[in-house]
C-alpha cells in the first residue's frame, strides 16, 4: 500500500531524498496498476486498519523504555 504525497520531494530540503521518492512513486505505479491496497476496485480502496492501544500508556512506556519495538515493516524504540 503506497501513496506519494504529491508534494514529495518538492521542497528544498528534500532533495536528498530524490531516489527514495522514485521508488516509492515506481510502487505507487506498481500498486495502482495490479489493483492493490488503496487501488483496489473489489473493496473500493478500502483496508481494514488496526490500532490496539494500551490501557495504561505510562504503564505501557515504563515497561518498554529504552527497549526496541518491532513494528512488523517498521522497528522503533521507546
């Protein structure tokens, strides 16, 4: 599931980041052209999301500060 802000890559300071938009803008074409995530015509581009947050966010933060967090694509720590 990609989509390019259509802004991307626009400013001054992202410049850098020129070869990162290019990919992301390739998948974007890839996806929008095999019908999938956001461009799916079955589900009218619609995806089921999933936010499961803790109860007690400081118990939550107590637990894992300074402990790495798998995100599935993404890792971060707390």
């Amino acid at each position: 599931m990609v989509k390019v802000r259509d802004d991307a890559g626009k400013r001054e300071e992202q410049s850098q980041y020129e070869e990162l938009i290019g990919r992301l803008q390739a998948l974007e074409a890839k996806a929008r052209s095999e019908g999938k995530g956001v461009w799916s015509t079955t589900d009218n581009g619609q995806i089921e999301g999933r936010n499961d947050y803790p109860t007690d966010m400081a118990a939550f933060l107590q637990e894992w500060k300074g402990k790495q967090i798998d995100g599935g694509l993404s890792s971060f720590e707390c």
